[in-house]
C-alpha cells in the first residue's frame, strides 16, 4: 500500500511539473519527444539535387500534360517560350479575333482523330450525356436524380458555332463543371468533332452512307 502511494504521489509531481510550465517563456528550445515532421528531408523549388541526372530539383511536364494558369499568371502566360497556354488564339479559346465564337475545327479532321475524340467523349462525357449524346447517361434523372442533363441532340445545340461548345466544354455552364484542366487543347477540338459527328448521326438517312459502305451496317 506505502509502494503504491509513492507511485500516486509522483506521478501527480510529474504531471504539475511537467503541466505546470507549460505557459512559462523561455529562450531554450522545448523538450522534444515527438519531431512531428518538424525536420524532414526536402528540396526546394528551383533547387539542386544529385537524385537526378541532371540535378535539377523542378521537372518538366511529361507528354500530354494539361497546362493550367491561374488569375494572377493570365497576363504573362504568352510570354512562355513554347506558348503552352495559347490565351488569344482561336485554338486555345474558340474565338475570333472581335471576340465572338468561331465556326471551324483548327485541328486536322481525320479518322484516327475521330476516334480519339470518341474515346474521349466515352472517358468525361457520356457519363452525363450518354453514349448517343441524348442526355440519358447514367446519372440521367431516371437512375440518379439529376434532371438538368441537356441532349446534344437539340436544335440549338446544333446550330451553336463550333468555339461555342468548345468554350463549354473548356470552362463548363451551368451544372456541367470545366475540363479546361482535364482534357488538352487538340483534344477538346477532337471531341467537338465527335460530338457534330453524333448530332449528324441522329437525323441521318441511308443516303447519307456511301453506297460501298452500307454493306458493313447491314444495309
């Protein structure tokens, strides 16, 4: 019994010690049990570092990477060398020189791009669109709840020029969210293509196909 309120009595001495200095100043540094990370290797931007084999510490983007820019870069983003960010061109905004929309797709139109765009549109866009592009994805109204889903088939959708939708694809509207950051330049043009290709489609007629393909539809 004498052992344990020994114990009971120096714990409560340790406990005011210890708690009991906890707001007083001092020029020392504290007692340290846990780092917390405190002191961790790292490397600065712009640093120097032998991990790699030309020691630079900053790393330039892979192939394919998608370029961002926020606010406060916007007004020096064409000073880079390679114009990444392409801001006033009809490519990277889908506008003319007036500010308006611009019809044309400045990518070259070709099958394989067709394609590319159709792979595309299936990754971010049929999801929401559906794969026909009649706004009857699997988050349509009738399996989730989400009614504001718009067909691409619709009248006025057709007749928006082509920078129009390719500015909604790039900032959004509405309920729909930016793919700016998400998908590439080139390949925003790629899925405009894809997405004219479907709205055709959904009013086309047997003449439409060429008379040497109609065999492969079963025509």
């Amino acid at each position: 019994m004498r052992q344990f309120f020994l114990i009971y009595f120096f714990l409560i001495v340790l406990a005011l010690t210890v708690l009991g200095f906890r707001g007083c100043k001092s020029t020392k540094p504290p007692l340290e049990i846990f780092p917390d990370m405190d002191r961790q290797m790292r490397f600065s931007e712009q640093g120097k570092t032998g991990f790699f084999s030309d020691d630079r510490m900053d790393r330039t983007p892979i192939a394919g990477t998608v370029p961002t820019v926020t606010d406060e870069q916007a007004p020096y983003a064409n000073l880079v060398p390679d114009n990444r960010f392409r801001e006033n061109d009809y490519l990277a905004t889908g506008k003319l020189e007036d500010g308006t929309f611009g019809d044309g797709v400045p990518v070259e139109v070709s099958y394989e791009a067709m394609q590319e765009g159709q792979e595309i549109y299936s990754i971010y866009c049929a999801i929401c669109h559906g794969d026909s592009g009649n706004g009857k994805g699997v988050v349509a109204a009738e399996r989730y709840g989400y009614p504001t889903i718009v067909s691409l088939l619709q009248t006025r959708l057709i007749d928006l020029p082509d920078g129009d939708i390719f500015n909604t694809i790039t900032h959004g509207k509405n309920t729909m969210g930016p793919y700016g950051s998400k998908i590439r330049v080139e390949d925003r043009w790629k899925v405009l293509m894809y997405v004219r290709a479907l709205q055709r489609a959904a009013s086309a007629t047997i003449e439409d196909v060429p008379a040497e393909n109609r065999g492969e539809l079963g025509l």
